[in-house]
C-alpha cells in the first residue's frame, strides 16, 4: 500500500532549480535512504513530503488517514513547554482514545446505563487504542526519551541546547509513530551507543515507513532496503543499503563510460565514411548520415563534482603533543582523571564516548581554552594548531562565502599559491556562488566554508570536533581521503563509525567516570576487543567463553580459506550478471514510474494493479539483491584466482 506518490515535483529557488522532475512512491514499511551532495535538494524533497513547503510544479498524493512527519535539521521546539511534554504531545490521537475508553469504562459500573449498548462502544474503543499502537505507549515513550539520552526531561524547550533540541525533536517523532517518517540527519549529536539504540528501534520497533537524509553510511547501509541518489534535480533508485548503492552507482558510472567510449568510437568512424564517400549524402546514405548526426548530438556523461581537500602541513618537531597525568573537572563532574598520551607524528585519534563525558572539553584544553583541575598539555615547539568546533562558529551569516575566508588574496595549497576564488573552487564553491550570504546555505554547505577556512592555514596538528556532522557522502570521501594523506597528526572527536573506520588509527574511549583508554586500531577493531571484553566479564560457561576467546584473537591470526577458482560455467555467468542486473533495475524503474502515475489510482481495478505492482517491485529489488550478491561472490573468487 503506497503511503506517499510523488509524481514531477519540481522545486527552484530563484534561478537555481534543485528538483527537475522528481518522481517517487514510498509504500507502507518502506525504508528509504537519500543521498546527494549538500544543496542539491534532499531537505526540500523532505518538507514537500511533508507539507511544510509547496513544490513549483508537480502532484503530491497520500493514503487516507496518512501522517506525515519531518525531524528538520534546526527544529523549532516551543521554548516554554519541556522536553517531556513536547515528546507526549505526539501522542494526542492515542490519549483521546485512551480517556474515551476509560470514560466507557467508568460508565459500565453505573447499572442505570444501557450496559449492552456500552460494552459494544467500549470494545470498539479497545480496537482503536490497538490500532494506535496498543495499550502501553506511554511507557514506550518514556523508555525512548531515556535511550536517546534527554537527561532531564521537565527541563523547559528554550533551555536546551542545539543537540539536546534535536534529540527531544526525534524523540517526538519516533513516540508518533507517523505513516511516514522523513528524518534528515537524524544522527547529528548522537554519540555512538544512542546510535546503536537507534539502529535497532527504527529496524525492529518503528512501524511506519522510512525516509532517511543521512550521511551516516553505517546507518544507510544497516536500515535501507532501497537507497535514492538526487543529481542535477533528479531521482535514481538502487536496491539495498549503503554499500549496495555504492557498487551499482560504480557500475552505472563504468556503463555510461562503456556507451561513450562505443558513442566516440561510432562517430570516428562515421566521420571516416562520410570523409571517403563524396555521394555519402545521396539518398540512400541519409539514414546513416541522419544516425551519426544523432550521436553527435548526445550528451556525454557528466563528471561528478567532488570536493578536492588538502592540509598543508608544516614540518612537525619530535614531540607533537604530551599529555600528562590530565584531569579535567566540569561543573562538579571528574571527566578525565590521571590521562597520559603522547601524540606522535602521523597518528589519528578517533574520540569517542556518550555525550557530556568530556570529548569536546579535552580538544578545549589542548587548546588552552580549559583549564586542568591536574596534570598538563605539552604542545611540540613547532606544533601549529587548526580547530573545527561542533557548532561551526565564527560565521557571519551575513557575510559571503568568499568574504569568509578573510582579508587573504591567495591561499598555499601543496607548496603552490592560488587565488582565494580557485580555492574556493575546490570546495564546490563556483565563483557565482561564492558570492552567496552565509545563512542562506544549507548545513553542509555551511561545513564545507568552515573546512575551507580551517585548511587555508599551514598546520601539523587537526583538532576536529565532529567533522562529519552535515557533509555529503562525496565530500567526507574527500575528507577522509584528505586526513589519510596528511603528513601531520590529528585528534578527531567522532561518531562516524565508517568515518572513525577509514581515518583513525587509534581510538580514546570516554568510558565514563573519569576513565579514558587509548586503544590501537580503528572502531571496529575498538569495539570487537570490547565485545570480547565484556563477554569475558560475563564469566559465562562453554560457548560465549570460546567466543570470547575467538573475538580476543588478532585479526592476523586467522586464515581464510583458499577461494576456488572459477569454472568455465560460473566465468560465463559472472559476465552475465551486470547485464541481467541492469535489466532488472530498468524493470524496477518501470514499476515506479507507474506506481508514481496519479492515473494509476484512478482506472478500474486500481487496487488489485498498485498491489500488483507493489509486489512486482519488491520481487524485482529482491532478485537484484540476490544477484548482486552472487556477483559479489564470483567477482570476488575471480580476483583471487
């Protein structure tokens, strides 16, 4: 059953047009991640959805009885009622349900009333506050307020800050349980276990459908069924999550390339006929005339934009950073006691902990904007400094983006000087554009301002306070690319798991209590030695005790199984499928072409045809999967072999 059917939704600010033509249908359970480079129109598509912005042009249709909600990245929360009530306040529909049974029930002891008549109302009542999602709502939203870390919910809304509003805003949408759900970056703030807890609740818990704006690819690749790239205005569906995605865009990208290369090739040689045959114009020539023509005339695909990010660093001394016997005390609270670190060259620190265990107050002090309660920092003698606050502060939103960069005329980008308009370029930023005020650009755009004026300056040692929060999936590409090649160090406070798994090489839990551990690895290595830890700690018998002991080995110490060589009949296979993939991904865009066709919903029999091509897509998207998959497998074996 289709919960939302968007049919040519078109969407332009001004002269720059950021929806050409978006055709979509989320059908009910759907979970659907949207990816895109910041700006190119994944927020608007969001608050169309959701009725709080118009399109120019095109249909919007919804299901009877369907509800729609947005998690925006800013929320507006009203600032005089608390964190607990805004999150209840989801619940109106339930609690009028809930206080008409109880009215029913109250009115069934009084033996004057028509008590037949009252049990039948009463049952009718039961089944409402059942389909509403039963009897015990209220103790689910408390448990989600609680997991999502809203410490003290009676605190008022205008007291919160930006993360904590966030956290109260999902909280509320999570509690609704809205038909839809459209969540635009909905992990922004989180730490990584809330994350975890989030993973789990929209997987197993949350009944409506899913639209999730996310650069978290750990998230998009766990929760997504079916994954929405939005280029130049419009929509390209792929079957799975993150890493699904990625594959099948690469491939997409190596076919367009394929038909180019054959295009380029058509027209040389067409050229060389048309160039030896002076009668080539004659009659019996002008369709082949008419076909090169025709190629010509084609557009050739079209490189993708991505942000080209590189750190000069200067040379750094033999000390970097000493940190020394540390203790940092925040209103009352031990947040690290007794921390020694030292930081050499060339090492990345991923950060990570619950929220308020102290991530952002420890890069504070190496700073020296914190003082210690004990121990100290060492800075290197010629150790240089760059900072990436949270909040990406220090822009005036009323000054340009070029304006931003200062009073500087040129930048120096890897020993070369380029004028600030260049670099600014590499940012994504065209020269139009960078003419553009502050606040009128989105929150990654804003991000990638703030990096640019972050790596205009010459530095051996990055302090990044949650650097991925806003940025596109091409440009943290582009980032983390950027910090691998850096020559210097870097401390980078995270929840970025796939971020954290590209980029550290070591990780400084915030345990809690005080307690703060450097371990050697990135996350996953991080996360498989506490796992292995706690079960340890469980002292549980037989097998959870050999899993332990599995899990404690490193990761060199195990042996995968020699790959099997491919056969003739599984090489002629493996050279079928992309292109029995492609054809099944045309049939699938078909389904949604037609499921998005207002006139679908209206000829006779439109139900049993929307079910039927509802499963005609889900088939579809399974077999995809499956081949994928298989391809995977074979590809696989076959570079091994």
């Amino acid at each position: 059953m289709s919960v939302v059917d968007a049919t040519g939704i078109e969407k332009s600010y001004g002269a720059r047009q950021v929806l050409a033509g978006v055709d979509l249908t989320i059908a009910a359970q759907d979970r659907v991640g949207l990816v895109g480079r910041n700006g190119c129109g994944k927020s608007t598509l969001g608050r169309i959805l959701a009725g709080l912005e118009q399109p120019d042009g095109g249909t919007l249709s919804r299901g009877r009885g369907t509800t729609v909600e947005l998690l925006a990245q800013d929320p507006q929360l009203p600032a005089n009622e608390s964190a607990r009530d805004i999150v209840l306040s989801s619940l109106a529909v339930w609690n009028r349900a809930r206080e008409r049974y109880d009215a029913l029930t109250s009115r069934l002891s009084d033996a004057g009333e028509n008590t037949h008549t009252l049990a039948d109302q009463q049952a009718e009542a039961a089944e409402e506050l059942e389909r509403l999602g039963g009897w015990n709502r209220l103790h689910e939203a408390e448990a989600v307020i609680t997991s999502l870390g809203i410490e003290d919910p009676s605190r008022l809304a205008g007291t919160l800050s930006g993360g904590e509003r966030r956290r109260v805003a999902l909280a509320r949408v999570l509690v609704g349980s809205p038909s839809l759900a459209v969540l635009d970056e909905p992990t922004n703030h989180l730490d990584v276990e809330t994350i975890e807890w989030l993973e789990e609740y929209l997987l197993h818990r949350f009944r409506g459908a899913l639209l999730l704006i996310t650069h978290d690819r750990y998230v998009l690749d766990r929760v997504a069924s079916r994954t929405l790239d939005i280029e130049d205005g419009r929509l390209t569906a792929y079957a799975g999550g993150y890493a699904s995605y990625l594959e099948a865009r690469a491939e997409r990208a190596a076919h367009a390339e394929r038909a180019e290369r054959n295009r380029q090739n058509f027209l040389r040689r067409e050229l060389e006929w048309l160039r030896r045959q002076p009668k080539a114009r004659g009659t019996k020539s002008k369709a082949r005339v008419a076909r090169a023509e025709d190629a010509r005339d084609q557009r050739g695909p079209q490189a993708e934009r991505t942000a080209d990010l590189q750190l000069s660093a200067v040379r750094q001394g033999k000390t970097v950073l000493d940190i020394d016997s540390l203790t940092l005390e925040r209103g009352g609270a031990t947040l690290v006691e007794g921390l020694d670190l030292q930081l050499s060259a060339g090492q990345r620190v991923g950060v990570i902990g619950p929220n308020g265990t102290g991530k952002t107050t420890l890069l504070l002090g190496i700073l020296g904007q914190f003082e210690p309660a004990a121990g100290s920092f060492h800075p290197g003698k010629n150790t240089r400094m760059g900072y990436l606050d949270q909040q990406r502060s220090g822009l005036d939103p009323d000054a340009s983006v070029l304006e931003s960069l200062g009073d500087r005329s040129d930048v120096l980008v890897g020993g070369q000087r380029m004028s600030v308009g260049a670099y600014l370029e590499r940012f994504l930023f065209e020269r139009k554009e960078q003419r553009v005020a502050v606040g009128s650009l989105s929150g990654g755009e804003r991000a990638r301002v703030c990096l640019a004026r972050l790596l205009a300056d010459e530095v051996n040692l990055v302090l990044l306070d949650e650097p991925t929060n806003d940025l596109d999936t091409s440009t943290l590409g582009a980032l983390e690319m950027m910090l691998t090649d850096f020559a210097g160090s870097a401390v980078i406070v995270s929840h970025d798991r796939w971020f954290l798994d590209r980029v550290a090489t070591s990780i400084l839990a915030f345990e809690g209590d005080g307690r703060v551990e450097l371990h050697a690895g990135n996350y996953s290595d991080y996360r498989e030695r506490a796992m292995a830890r706690r079960l340890r700690d469980t002292k549980t018998p037989g097998v959870e005790r050999e899993a332990a002991r599995d899990l404690a080995k490193p990761a060199r110490s195990e042996q995968a199984p020699r790959a099997k060589k491919l056969s003739y009949n599984e090489r002629r296979e493996l050279d079928g499928l992309l292109d029995k993939i492609a054809g099944l991904e045309e049939e699938a865009s078909a389904a949604e072409v037609e499921l998005a066709d207002p006139n679908t919903y209206q000829a006779d029999g439109s139900a049993e045809r929307v079910a039927e091509l509802t499963a005609i897509r889900e088939d579809l998207f399974a077999q995809i999967e499956a081949l994928t998959g298989r391809w995977e497998e074979l590809e696989e074996r076959a570079q091994a072999g």
